[in-house]
C-alpha cells in the first residue's frame, strides 16, 4: 500500500482533475467515484485531501462496533 506524506494527500484534494483523497486511521482512501464528493468536498463541511479521522470518529462514534 502507498504511503502517503500530509503534503502529498494534500495534493489529492479534487480539485483542478487532481483524484480526491481522504485519510481516515492511517489509512488512505480514494473517494474520487462517490457522488459525495463532487468537486473534492463532502457535504460542504469535509475537504478531500486531508486526515478526516477526527470528523469521521464524532460523527460516528459507533464505528469500532463494525469491526
């Protein structure tokens, strides 16, 4: 699996044709397909390109139950 530097993911924003991507737990993903995150934003509130894992975890907490 590719590593990626914060600099590197920020590169990865969906913008400009660039691939959205987004790190959640050290891992990272690519989001560019989802109808969610057209233009490299989710929702107005999340940019691609970034460590979403602080977000993700409030907004659902309950995520370690599906694993």
């Amino acid at each position: 699996m590719r590593r990626f530097t914060i600099e590197e993911l920020a590169r990865y924003n969906g913008k400009d044709g660039m691939p959205a991507h987004i790190a959640y737990r050290g891992q990272v993903y690519d989001v560019s397909s989802s109808f969610l995150w057209q233009s490299g934003r989710h929702q107005v509130l999340h940019e691609a390109g970034a460590d979403l894992t602080a977000a993700l975890d409030q907004a659902h907490p309950a995520y370690w139950l599906l694993r």
